[in-house]
C-alpha cells in the first residue's frame, strides 16, 4: 500500500527530503489544539509541506515566515503558502529569524547531509563547515532571545560539536536558540538521531532547555520511499535552562505502522477511546496513555532514557556542565524495557564495562577501502598481495607493509577471529615513500624514511590519479584520506597513503559488527603479538589485556541479555538491519555476579572459543549465570521474559523469527 505517496516527495538538493503533505499533518497533529500560536517559522521550508500543514492548523498566527536556500523550490512554497512571507536566504545568516520573544512553533525537516565533505559551491550557495558553524556562532552571539545563562550553553555547544556531524546538527542548534519560552518545536528526524554520537549535543540540548512531549515512530519505513532508516517526528516545548536532575520528564513515545494509514492520513484508521485518526492521536499524547493495538503502540520513557548514546559518552564532552556529569555518571543505564523486567525482582546491583576494566571504541578507518584493502596470496619477508579490481593485479612488497585485517563479519568462520584464517589485509604503509615524494619529506623526518618497492609505487601513483566511480573523485580527495596527510608549509611528514599510526581500539580483543542482520553477535580476536589482526571501522572494539577477563566478557557479551540490550537501543535500518554506536555498548551494564560464577564463565568463553560456536546448551548456561543474581525465585522469570522479548523485538525488526 503506497498510494499515500506524495509526489513532492523528492531528494532536494541540500540533503533534505520533502516532507510530503501527509508527513507534515501528522507532525502539526500531535502538537496541542489549544495552542494560542502567532508566529510560526520554517528555517528550511523547502516545498512548504510543514508550514502549510502549521498554518491549517493555527490560521490566527500572525507571522509566518519560510527560509530555504534553495532557489528552484521556493516558488512552489510561494504558492502553496501565499499568506507566508517566503525569502530566499541561508538561514543561519538570516536576520529575519532573531525576533526579541522569539517564534511560538519552530517547524522544520532540517537537511541530513555530511557538509564537512563538501566545499562552499558559489553557484548554488552551499555553505561549507566552516562557514556554518561560524554562522552558527554569530547569530547565538547577536541574538535577542538567549540570556547570558543559554548563550553560554548554546555557544559551547557550537562551538564543540563533532566535524562528523551532517548539517541537521547546526540546523537543530539554530532552531532551538529562536523558540520563545514555553513555544514549540516541531521537527522530522531519521531515527537516527535517537543514536547517532554525534547527535549527543542535541540530545543535551533538549534535555536541559526543552520538555520533550512526544516521539512518533514509523516503525516500517513507511513515511517516504525508498528510506534507508526509519522516520521519526518530534515535539518539544521550551522551558527553562536547567539541570538534567531537575528537567527529568517523561515522554510518550508511538509506534506507528502502515496498518493504520489511508490515503488521506498516516494514522486515519487510528482509534482511541471514541477518537478517529488525528483525534485519537492527540488524545493519546495529552493523556499520556500507555496502550497497544493492531497497527500502532505508545509507551512513556523517561527523558534520559531516549538517549543511550549520551549517558555512556557524557563524560568525553567539553559542553557538558559539571553537575550533568555527576548525575549521568553515577546513574546505572538500564532500557525502559528491561528495567520493567527486573524491576519486580529483588535488587541487584549491576558492574559497567569500565568497572571491568575495559574500553570501546571502533575499529580503524581507512576511508577508501578500495585502494586501502587487498587479498594476501602468500606471506614471508616479501608478500604478495591481489588487489582490487580497479588495479586488479598482483603485487610483491615487504611485509612491513601488510598487515592482516577483517573488514566485515563474513571474513570469519564462527566467532572466533584467528590469525591464519584472514585472507585479506590492509596496505599499511608508515616508514616508505615513493621516490617523488622522498624529496618533498621535512628535514625533520626524512632520516625515517626509505623508498618503496617498486610494485607499492606504482600501485600508489595509479590510485593517485584513479577516480573512484562510486566516490566520483581520486582516493587522495576523500574527506577520511585528506587527513592522512601532514605537513608543515611546503614540507611533508606524512602523506595521503598513509594510514593512521595504528591505536588499541584497531586491534581490539573483542568486537560487534556495527550493522547487524540477524542478532548481534561479539567475536573474539586472538591477538598473537608481532601479528596483530587489525580491525575495521565497520566493528565496535573492546579491549582489556587481562586473557581472563577477555574470555568472560565475551561470554557475558553473547548472552541473552546483552543481545537484548543493543537490540533496544540501536537503530533499526532499512531491510531489517540493526545499527549500533560505540556509545550503546559502552553504557551496558550487566547483573554483578561472584568470582564462582566468573570462573564458569571463563570455562564457557573458552568452550566457545574451541569450538568458535554457541549451542543452544551453552547459550542457556551462560543466560542461566547472567541472571543468576536474581535469586532463584526470580532468575527463571527474568530470563524467559528477557528471552521473549528479545525474540519479538528481532521478529518485528526482521520479520524473521529469533529461533529459525
């Protein structure tokens, strides 16, 4: 069923997707209907779909203003709207926005696009990182609205926001710095933002200036064609600037499938105490009720808990005030669903990976697989490596210069990474140049350097000049491989073909894949030192280099109840996939148990290890251990209805169910 498409539903230029008139009526429909609303204002109108959609419903505002860079766009919004004031301007340098009581309904489906990879184009105004951020800044300096407690926020979070962040980062800040006090904001997000590390500063944001009402879902990917991730539509209020303790609310959260929709609404077959549609949706978000029915579900989180990824990476971040930290860090991350779980049991108290002694991180990087990825053919003092197939020939080269990797799970055979099992590798080039480059080499260095095989150099000078046809650029060009390079004036210490000095978190003792398909599995990688296996930025890694604790976390990490905590706080993808951050793994805490059961679990990881397999035996022996803190009254509850939910929660994501 996809009549409900919107035909404006178009890939826009910026990174932005069209709202669509359906998406933009359910947004406005879950905010209040008594809102007293005279301003509205989209910073990035786009076709107009959410302006429109806010205007139907508060047609006694006063100002309605849309912004969009894009040209080619604004006259159909001129047209849809034309009680609006609609301009042609970069909003972040718009003056028009900063008005002194600020706007009663920030609305908006801010742009997703990586504009750190990009440079400022003058033909169709794109601003680059740089440009925006500093933008950003000037307007948090000049504006009317903020006091001097929330310019001091705002600026610090402009300021120290990730360079990985997509351009929906700075759009989130802006929007938040010109709601009035008490006013809305209303946005379309990917999922996504739920997770993503570098959204951390919007989930800070929120928590400390806004109350955030509700969270609706599209569970199936069913909002817009062909998304990659799933939708989400967010409603918050401004309040005042506090401490997370103190801003602690409650949000409702929907899930909302295709079951429900019709042609005229996304949620038209949608009933709720006597409410059809849009009715029984608002009902649900001012009562707050906690219900589920065929097609769609909604459930009340605490505040904290929306945000995973910001309790286990809060202590990293310069912006974060020094109570906030005192509060997340001694708070024990448990998912709204599993807490309610153990909640009837008796009190356990639980260990965090860093109390066990470990870190996370992700694997290495390289940001042009293909030049930076090979098949090893043989390896002794010389290698031979087969590369891909844009060169596709066999090279000799010195041994120094490979080094064994896994660049994704089905390279491994089980979950047990070895060492002579890899077929594939990494050309990790450090202490040689090409012979052009030798003499462009700081004076500083040069003595650390000598010249490569003949073979690496030619490899090296054709992907120079090699452009990639899925990047439409050189490999040296690629924003990941730009930074490899390093020099001081005309002089180089580095250059473009030389992977990163390589850290633990590249050759890690454990790690997940960062996509899943079916349940997330943790591998064990046996680390032989002087032949380290290095580990691809497509894996969360652990380390630790206790061999004892290495071989209990990677049972506890196959339990059930570890399966079940990434499964609640990842991201569902497009086709089923789960998408997790180094940050969710990183807040995982697991029940405390003896040194006894630690022992066991030890026996087990190396069973599993042996055989590079769990069975169902060992897999209940491991669940059996885990949860035996519960006391024994308790333990068989908890595991079958952790086991239970697990299963349903991959049934609804896969469509599979957990045993076939």
């Amino acid at each position: 069923m996809r009549r409900y498409k919107d035909e404006g539903q178009k890939v826009k230029r910026y990174g932005q997707v069209f709202s669509g008139k359906l998406v933009g009526d359910l947004l406005v429909s879950m905010l209040p209907n008594n809102l007293m609303v005279r301003t509205i204002i989209d910073p990035m109108v786009g076709q107009g779909d959410l302006l429109q959609a806010a205007y139907a419903k508060y047609p006694r505002a006063d100002v309605i203003l849309g912004i969009d860079i894009d040209t080619d766009v604004i006259g159909k919004c001129k047209n849809v709207i034309p009680e609006a004031r609609i301009l042609i301007k970069d909003a972040f340098k718009s003056e028009e926005i900063d008005i002194a009581d600020g706007w009663d309904l920030v609305i908006t489906n801010p742009p997703y696009i990586r504009y750190q990879t990009l440079k400022s184009n003058p033909e169709i105004g794109l601003p680059d990182g740089k440009e925006l951020r500093e933008s950003l800044i000037n307007h948090i300096k000049s504006s009317r609205l903020l006091d001097d407690r929330d310019r001091h926020l705002y600026l610090e979070i402009a300021k120290n926001y990730s360079g990985l962040s997509d351009m929906a980062v700075p759009s989130w800040i802006l929007c938040a710095s010109i709601v009035k006090k008490v006013g809305y904001m209303a946005m379309v997000v990917p999922e996504t933002w739920l997770s993503r590390d570098y959204a951390l500063p919007i989930h800070y944001l929120l928590l400390r200036c806004f109350e955030i009402i509700a969270i609706a879902r599209d569970v199936e990917s069913a909002w817009f064609e062909n998304a990659e991730v799933r939708t989400c539509l967010v409603i918050c209020k401004r309040k005042e600037n506090d401490s997370i303790e103190n801003s602690y609310s409650d949000t409702v959260v929907l899930e909302i499938s295709s079951r429900i929709m019709n042609q005229d609404s996304l949620v038209g077959n949608m009933r709720y105490e006597g409410g059809v549609g849009a009715e029984a949706l608002n009902q649900i978000i001012s009562t707050r009720a906690i219900c589920s029915f065929e097609g769609f579900s909604s459930r009340v989180v605490p505040g904290l808990e929306l945000f995973p990824g910001l309790v286990g990476g809060i202590s990293e971040q310069k912006w974060i005030y020094k109570e906030d930290k005192l509060k997340v860090e001694n708070c024990t991350y448990l998912p709204n669903e599993m807490r309610a779980i153990v909640s009837k049991c008796n009190e356990v108290e639980y260990d965090s990976l860093e109390a066990l002694g470990w870190s996370v991180g992700q694997g290495l990087r390289t940001g042009a697989n293909d030049f930076f990825y090979a098949q090893l053919l043989s390896e002794d003092s010389m290698s031979v490596v087969k590369t891909e197939s844009w060169y596709d020939r066999e090279i000799e080269l010195s041994s120094d210069n490979v080094r064994k990797a896994i660049k994704k799970q089905s390279d491994v055979n089980g979950l047990v990474v070895n060492y002579k099992d890899l077929e594939r590798c990494i050309f990790y080039i450090q202490h040689q140049v090409r012979q052009i480059d030798y003499q462009r080499l700081s004076h500083k260095v040069i003595e650390k350097f000598t010249l490569m095989d003949p073979g690496l150099e030619d490899y090296v000078t054709k992907g120079e000049k090699y452009i990639s046809p899925s990047h439409k650029k050189a490999f040296k060009e690629l924003s990941a491989v730009i930074t490899n390079e390093k020099k001081t004036g005309d002089e180089f210490e580095r250059f473009w073909y030389m992977l990163p000095p390589l850290k633990e978190r590249h050759v890690p003792n454990l790690c997940i894949s960062r996509v899943c398909g079916e349940s997330p599995e943790t591998m064990y990688v046996n680390q032989i030192s002087g032949k380290e296996i290095i580990v691809d930025a497509n894996f969360i890694t652990l380390w630790n280099p206790d061999y004892h604790s290495q071989v209990i976390l990677f049972a506890l990490l196959n339990s059930t109840w570890a399966k079940l905590f990434f499964e609640v706080t990842g991201t569902a993808m497009g086709g089923g996939a789960l998408k997790i951050e180094a940050s969710h793994v990183r807040k995982i805490v697991f029940p405390r148990i003896d040194n006894e059961k630690k022992n066991e679990l030890e026996s087990i990881g190396k069973t599993i290890i042996k055989r590079r397999s769990i069975n169902k035996s060992l897999q209940e022996q491991i669940d059996e251990i885990v949860t035996s803190p519960f006391m024994e009254e308790n333990r068989v509850f908890v595991s079958n209805q952790l086991e239970e939910l697990l299963s349903r929660k991959i049934q609804e994501r896969t469509g599979r169910n957990y045993d076939e």
